[in-house]
C-alpha cells in the first residue's frame, strides 16, 4: 500500500512552484458558512507554501462535469 506523503515532509526551495488541489466545488448562491469553510479548510496549505518562499497554484473545478 502507498503511503501519502504529507507537505511538511518535502523539502522544497524558495521558489518552487507548488500546485494545491482544492476542492472548492460550491454553490455560488448558498450559505456563506459553507463557501467560507472550504476556503477555510486550504489556508493552513496555502499558507505553509508561502511562508517557506513557495508559489502556490490552486487547482479546482466548478459545478459537476455533464451538470449531474
């Protein structure tokens, strides 16, 4: 079985560009507590990057694919 790896056990340098997957599937019209808890969930990420000089790109998608 694979182990998954955690970020704060890959070392990169300053600069490395670090690609995040988000899941930031929410309805635009909607509870605001929803939509601020899954930005919420990412930032501790987000913000590791940032602090040790790392680019962040977020990776995400929008509603479901075929609209099911």
């Amino acid at each position: 079985m694979m182990q998954l790896r955690s970020i704060t056990t890959l070392p990169f340098k300053q600069g490395t560009r670090v690609m995040v997957r988000a899941d930031f599937d929410i309805p635009v019209q909607g509870p605001d507590e929803e939509r601020s808890y899954r930005f919420l969930v990412h930032k501790e990420t987000i913000q590791y990057i940032l602090n040790r000089g790392g680019y962040v790109c977020i990776v995400a998608h929008r509603g479901r694919p075929g609209g099911v």
